[in-house]
C-alpha cells in the first residue's frame, strides 16, 4: 500500500534534518506501485521531492540515475544549459527501501507538436540536445555506464524486432521496413556519443519557452545521437523536425547522413515497444492502443505517405549513344616525371519516465499544512 504523505514527509525530516517542511503533496500516480513519491514545500518556499521504490526494478532503475546523477561534476553541470537535479539526502523506512530527497526541477512538460518550427523554443530544444551530446564519455565511463558501439545498437534492435514480432500483432510491411533498415549497414555509421536515452515531452520541461530542466537519468550512456530524437521525428511534422536537427548540428559537429532515418526507424519502434509494455502488463487497453497506432503507421507506409528508411538504390540508365569524335593529335616530344603524391586522409563523422522530480501544479499554502 503506498505511503501517506504524511509519512514520506516525516522520512524528508529525517533524511535532511536541516530543512523544515511545512507542506506535502503526494505525487504517486494512483494504481502504480512503483514508487512513493510526494512533493515538499519548505519554510524558505522552495521545493523537493522525496521518493521510496517499492518494486525491484524500481529500485534497480533509482540506483542507475543515482549514479549518473553523481558522476556529474560542477562543470560538466555548468556545461548544460538547463537544470538537473541533484540528492540532498537519504534514509530508510520500516522495511529497509532507501527514502531519497531530490531538489525540484522547475518547469512544465513539453509538447512538441506544439513547438514551432525555427523558433526561439525549437532551438532551445535542439541546443539542449547538443549540449548533453557534446559532454565527454568520460562522465558516462566513469560512473560504469553502458557504451554501445554501432554494432551492438544494431545487434540488440535485431534481437527486439525477433520478440516484436513473435508477439504476432505488429504488421508485415512494418517488420520487413524494420528489418530492411537494420540490415542496411550504411545507415549506421555514427559516432557514438554521450545521450539521455530517454528523452520525451515529460523528461524535457520548460518554462516560458525554453527548456529548464531535464528528468529520469537513469537512461545516460554513450551510444547513437539519434536516440534523442526520436519522440521530435514521431511527430511527423518534417519543418520543426528539420529546424531542430539543422540547430543541432550547429552545436555538434558529428552529424552523419543516416541521422534522420535512424530517429525515424527508432520512433517507429517505440510504437512497437508500447504494444510489447501492453502485453507484458496484459493490459487490453494498452494493447489496443498500440495496435491502432501501427495500423495507422502500415497504412501510411503502404501508401508511401512515410518515407523510406533504407537508402534509395542508384541505378544509372543510359538513354543515348555517345558520340564518337576523331581528332588528331599532333605528335610532342615529352618527359614522364614520376610524381609521389602524398596520400591524403579523408575523415569521417560520424520506456519510462520516473517521478524523481516530476512538474506538477504547486500546491496552496492551505493545503496539507504540517507545521
């Protein structure tokens, strides 16, 4: 049974004595068992947030953004434009769960269908993207994250499309688009890089147009960019999602020409994910959901109105005889100078959110006074 607010403030005052609390408000999503969590106003008017896992995986979930969380430094948070949160104490309940006080992240969910395109707020977006983009593997290595090459991205998507389609309910136009594009070696040749994992409109929150803060760390890893924008491409509104990209490549420089497919082929994917989280909950109404939206998406394939994820195949045709012309040469004395050229190189470029401090309306002062 999920705590009482009362109860997870009076573990607040003793995980961080030095702070008094004079209001709380539960913030545990009804029926979810997961995790505990609330909202706490102080006597200074600043906010926290105070969280309990009650599951194993929760808990195993908590442990991984806490490490992440720790393994950023003063300057790589000095580096991002926006607001991450930080643990300012910790304690046990009756059962031995760790209680964990967070700072609160100010901002509200974005909803990107909303954003315009090449404006001041899609920039922020896709400046914010760069930002986490550009910060050094070492924050990712030394906090023992996970590193995942090109072929282990591929290697691993291969084995989720075997159980997406063991599931029997995702479309064959849609499993053999997937497949085609996984087996198209050319569209993965990025250059790893350090990503969120999970960004989304409720991981990303803003406030008057610009992105403030960023939630559920548990994700960090070095792995393909275009991860991260996967939830601007399921949008499919091509202008915002070709002024987010153009931005960000301003402030990345690693860009590679399959980016875009990539985060297309990944926001497609996640459609399927969602069906596979309906099933493994059994939840009918999930299910149902999912399956309609992949219709949606097979019907839009089948009439080409998507694009294609696989690399259009070049094929030259010749149409005319080329015409021969004679011309005469008049014969020259020359010398052949053997020249060593030096070589030149050419480079090449490259699930869910938790409630850590998840926005919500702040509550009245009137509302559950403690003290």
């Amino acid at each position: 049974m999920a705590k009482s607010p009362l109860i997870l403030a009076a573990l607040a005052k003793a995980a961080v004595p030095q702070y008094d609390f004079t209001q709380v408000k539960g913030l545990s999503a009804e029926g979810s068992a997961a995790f505990d969590t609330a909202l706490l106003t102080s006597t200074t008017g600043e906010h926290y947030i105070i969280r309990i896992a009650n599951t194993q995986a929760a808990g195993a979930e908590q442990e991984v953004e806490l490490r992440a969380l720790k393994a950023f430094g003063i300057t790589d948070r000095m580096r991002l434009p926006f607001k991450i949160t930080n643990l300012i104490g910790e304690t046990k309940d009756d059962r031995g769960n760790r209680a964990l006080v967070f700072e609160f992240i100010y901002g509200n969910p974005i909803d990107i269908n909303s954003v315009g395109a090449d404006s001041h707020f899609s920039n922020s977006i896709a400046k914010s993207i760069a930002a986490i983009h550009n910060l050094s593997k070492l924050v990712v290595e030394d906090a023992h994250l996970a590193a995942y090459e090109p072929a282990d991205v591929v290697r691993n998507r291969i084995a989720e499309l075997d159980r997406i389609a063991a599931a029997g309910k995702v479309p064959s136009i849609l499993l053999s688009r997937w497949e085609a594009a996984l087996e198209d070696s050319s569209l993965f040749r990025f250059q790893p890089t350090v990503i969120h994992g999970s960004l989304n409109g409720d991981s990303m929150l803003a406030l008057d147009n610009e992105v403030t803060g960023v939630l559920g760390w548990s994700t960090l890893k070095i792995s393909d960019p275009a991860e991260d924008f996967a939830w601007i491409l399921a949008t499919g509104i091509h202008e915002l999602s070709d002024s987010v990209i153009d931005v960000y490549r301003q402030h990345h420089i690693a860009v590679d020409p399959g980016f875009r497919q990539r985060a297309t082929l990944y926001s497609e994917l996640e459609l399927a994910r969602w069906l596979m989280h309906g099933i493994n909950k059994k939840d009918h109404e999930i299910i149902d959901d999912a399956v309609a939206m992949l219709e949606v998406l097979a019907e839009d394939v089948a009439t080409g109105a998507v694009g294609r994820l696989t690399a259009a195949p070049i094929s030259v045709i010749n149409t005319f005889e080329p015409e021969v012309i004679e011309f005469e040469v008049e014969e020259t004395e020359f010398e052949i100078i053997d020249l060593n050229a030096d070589d030149a190189g050419v480079g090449t470029g490259a699930g869910y959110e938790s409630d850590a401090t998840r926005p919500i309306e702040l509550p009245q002062k009137s509302e559950n006074e403690l003290f």
